[in-house]
C-alpha cells in the first residue's frame, strides 16, 4: 500500500540497450487512467486494488506507470497517467 516507493524506472525503449534491463512481461494487465496531479495516483491504485477483489483476479510482478502526455502539457492538472498491472491467467 506504499504507492509512492519506486524499484526503478520504466520507459519505452525500440531494443535492450544493457545487458541488465528488464523487459516488461507479455500478458493480460489491469490498465487504468487517471488525469491529474501525481498526488492523486494513490485513488487510482485502490480503485484498481478494489476491481481486483471484486473480480477475483490475482496480480503478479510489478506495477507499470506511463505519462501519456509527459511533453505536451503546461498544468500540471492536465497530466493523464496510465497505471499497468499485470494479473495471473491461470488464476
């Protein structure tokens, strides 16, 4: 429940640029969306956390975080957010 402690960092790269980069796995994720300041991401993860109790599913590995629109906007209100987590098929 510690929405705000990182492993590390993850961006979308064209190929594996080191030796120790971790490539995000295939398979079916939980993706959400949020517009708004960083602040408010803590509302989106117990929304996804509550989907997920609700519907039975279990998470595996790590959470993903994209900015959507990291280089065109000027208020920091306006930034969209995606949050990925990938869940367990054979649950």
């Amino acid at each position: 429940m510690n929405f705000d402690k990182y492993d590390g960092i993850y961006t979308i790269a064209l190929k594996r640029s080191a030796p120790d980069c971790f490539i995000k796995p295939q398979g079916k994720y939980l993706c959400s969306y949020k517009k708004g300041e960083w602040d408010k991401v803590s509302d989106l993860y117990q929304q996804m956390l509550d989907y997920i109790h609700e519907n039975n599913l279990q998470l595996t590995g790590c959470a993903y975080e994209v900015g959507t629109n990291d280089f065109i906007i000027s208020n920091e209100a306006d930034y969209i957010k995606k949050i990925m987590i990938k869940i367990d098929e054979n649950y």
